[in-house]
DNA sequence: TTATAAATGTTATATTATTACATACTGTTA
DNA sequence: TAACAGTATGTAATAATATAACATTTATAA
C-alpha cells in the first residue's frame, strides 16, 4: 500500500489496486473495484489511468487493454517499455534489460530516424505454462 | 490491386482497401468503405481481418486499433512485427530491419526465456512533421 | 457424394473509451 | 487573504471497438 507523493484521491486509490495486482487490470474490472470507494464513472477511471502513465507510475499493455504497475524503479517517465506476456496464462512481466534498452533507444531505421519512445511486447509461454 | 491467391470473398475485399491506403485503417471505417460491396455487419469485417493477421497479410497497430497491409514481403506469419508511428501525423510504416529482427528474435530474458514472437512500435516525428 | 472445415449472414450485446459541461480543490502570487 | 491558474472531480450521455450466439452456405477433399 506504499503511500505515493503527490497523487491525487482517485489516481492513489487506482494505483494501489493495480500497484496490489498479480495481473494487468483492466479499465472496467478497476471500475468494478472501486465503486465502494465513491468512484462511479468510467471517465473517473480512465482520468486516474491517463494521468499515471503520463507519470510513469503503470503502463498500458496496448494487446491487452490493460494496466500494470511500473516494475521498474528507474522508470519515470514510460518512454521505453518492453514486456513479455503468457500466451496461456495471460502473466506479464515487465522487462528490464539495460542492453535491450540501449539498443532500442539507440535504433535507427534506414531513412536515419531516431525515435524518442518505444514499446515492445513479447509474446510466448512462461516457465509455468511451458513445462505444462 | 493485385488479386491475392486463396483468399475468400470478404478477405479479399478488405485486404483490398487496405493495402491501398495511405494510411492505417480502422475497423468501422473499412466497414463503412465496404457497406456498398454488401458487407454490412462488424463482424463480417472482424472476421475477414482475424484472417488476414492471422495469414500475414496484414497487421494490427495496438496502440491505434489500427491496420495496414505487410509491406514485407518476407513476412508470411506475422510473429515479428516493427513499425515507426510520428505521433503528429499518425502515419505508420513497418520497419524490415534484419539486425533488428535478428536481435528480437534472440533476445533471451533474465530468466533464459525465449519468445516466438514479439510486436515493437517505435514512437516519434516523422522527417516531414519534424521539419515544421 | 458426402462429410468436414471454412466462410458468410444476421441480430444482439459486451467492452473499451471519449465528449461535454458543471463544480471543487490546490497552490501560487499580488 | 483574494484572486487566479492549473489540476482534479462528478455526472450523464454517447461514441468507438469488439464479440457471442446461432443459422446457413460454400469450398475442399476423402
């Protein structure tokens, strides 16, 4: 339940649910959860879950349509992500490898390109599911 | 546009729009381009697009629900996919870089893990959005 | 030719996300 | 402290994206 600085009432409440999540959440199942709390509306959900990416607290797994916590301290603001995701199980991880990152951050395409963000999702079967 | 073997009647409509645009399409909106051709439900055009991803033909852009046609023509399955967005015009392109492909598909994890297939959006302006 | 898989058609509905507008809170700075 | 700006909240309505369920047809191949 670590107490985050600065987060208003609605963006700490949803944090801690996905922060306190073994899995992605998504918008409407976060919606689901806290409706004891006062938050009725999806617009209410959506705000807080903007404004935490914006702040690098969670990431959005775009195949999902879904939110996790940020695993990766140094992570502040979400411009370089990379994640490996369960094909079975549905697990995500986020991943952070500082030669994946430099590499990708470094990448530049044929036309000379450099881009300033990137998210990467991988996807396959995680040790548990594998050994099924 | 070019008549593609083995595709049915539907798939073969809507590969058609995309592969022709300039730009990524959206589900409704290709649905709305083929209301003339007599497709008239979602998900006749839902199905037609699983297909066609699921053959290669196309790919889906997750951070845009969004599709446009392979623009590699080595890429039968899609299973390694990278694409560059500029973030001010939304035009897309799909990078065909072997060093990276390569890096990707070897990449192993922390944990020695392997993935058999990843997706990478790279984020940025494009050469002309950059010069304004 | 018959049986099996793939594709289609149709209606309804589920899920994900935003617009628009009114109000309240928080932190500055005059 | 008052006035302001910026951020956050509340609420209702609706837009946009995607799937379930079921009936039927077409293509393929044994």
């Amino acid at each position: 339940m670590q107490k985050q600085q600065n987060l208003s009432k609605n963006q700490q409440i949803i944090f801690d649910i996905i922060h306190n999540s073994s899995e992605p959440l998504k918008a409407y199942s976060i919606l689901f959860n806290v409706q004891k709390k006062g938050i009725k509306a999806p617009l209410q959900v959506y705000r807080a879950l903007d404004k935490l990416v914006e702040l690098g607290k969670i990431h959005k797994i775009e195949s999902r349509n879904a939110f996790i916590a940020c695993q990766n301290s140094s992570c502040q603001i979400s411009k370089a992500t990379a994640f490996s995701i369960c094909e079975s199980c549905e697990q995500v991880s986020e991943i952070s490898n500082t030669k994946l990152s430099k590499y990708l951050s470094n990448f530049t395409d044929e036309a000379g390109m450099k881009y300033n963000k990137y998210n990467l999702e991988f996807f396959g079967l995680c040790k548990k599911c594998k050994s099924k």
